[in-house]
C-alpha cells in the first residue's frame, strides 16, 4: 500500500471519476458529499468504484480533517484476490454489501423525510385556504 497525506479541503475524488485505487483511512476524516457522510480512521473507502461498470466513483470524497490514507490499486486487489483464499473475496462482498444497504436505508429515511415535509405544507395550505388567507 502507499501512503498519503490530504489536508482539510483537499478533495481525494469526484463522482463520476475513473477510479484505480482503494482507501484504507488511518488518521483524520474524510466526506463522502453526496451523502454527508464522515468516513473516520480505519474505514475503507473507494470500494464501490471496484466493482461498477467501467470503474467510476460513486461519490465526492473531501478531506474535513487533515488525515493519511494508505492506497491499494485496483489490479493490486485483482492480485490480492485471485492468490487469496476465498475469505478475501467474501469480505469485498460484505463490505460492498454493507455500502449499497446503508446508502438504500439513507435514501429511503430521506424520502420519508421529504414526504412528511410535503404533506405538513399541503395540510398548513389547506388550513389558510380554508380561512381565506392566500
């Protein structure tokens, strides 16, 4: 693995970028933007990149506090694979797993959110039409 020092604002990378390497955090935090989420030290990150079409990042990573990451490559990891034993490949799994399922659970508390908001303003407009007021 290589070693690498990001400062606060520095931006690791961008969605929709090609992606060739994974993140292991060691120290500071990092952003996944698109989701607010705080990726602290000892987290993996830029695994999801591994695995869809055409290796693109699925997310904006930003330093929030300075950190160093160590980096593997993505044909490192292919190696890595193929020479491991099955735990290995069945520890991606879960990992990339465990990713999809908390992003989904984030998606669907956001749309309940959304909803609850939607239907208190469509309740407080009926009130004040109801009242006459515009």
């Amino acid at each position: 693995m290589t070693e690498r020092k990001y400062r606060r604002g520095d931006t690791l990378f961008k969605i929709h970028d090609t992606a060739n390497e994974m993140f292991l955090t060691v120290t500071g935090k990092f952003l996944v933007k698109e989701i607010n989420v705080e990726i602290p030290p000892g987290r993996l990150m830029g695994e999801l990149g591994f695995l869809t079409p055409n290796n693109r990042r699925t997310g904006t990573v930003e330093c929030i506090e300075d950190g160093q990451v160590l980096t593997i490559t993505y044909e490192r990891l292919l190696e890595i694979y193929f020479q491991s034993n099955q735990q290995f490949g069945y520890y991606i799994l879960l990992l990339t797993s465990q990713r999809l399922l908390e992003n989904n659970q984030r998606l669907q508390e956001n749309i309940s959110r959304l909803e609850a908001t939607l239907a208190q303003e469509k309740a407080a407009r009926e009130t004040a039409a109801a009242h006459g007021i515009a």
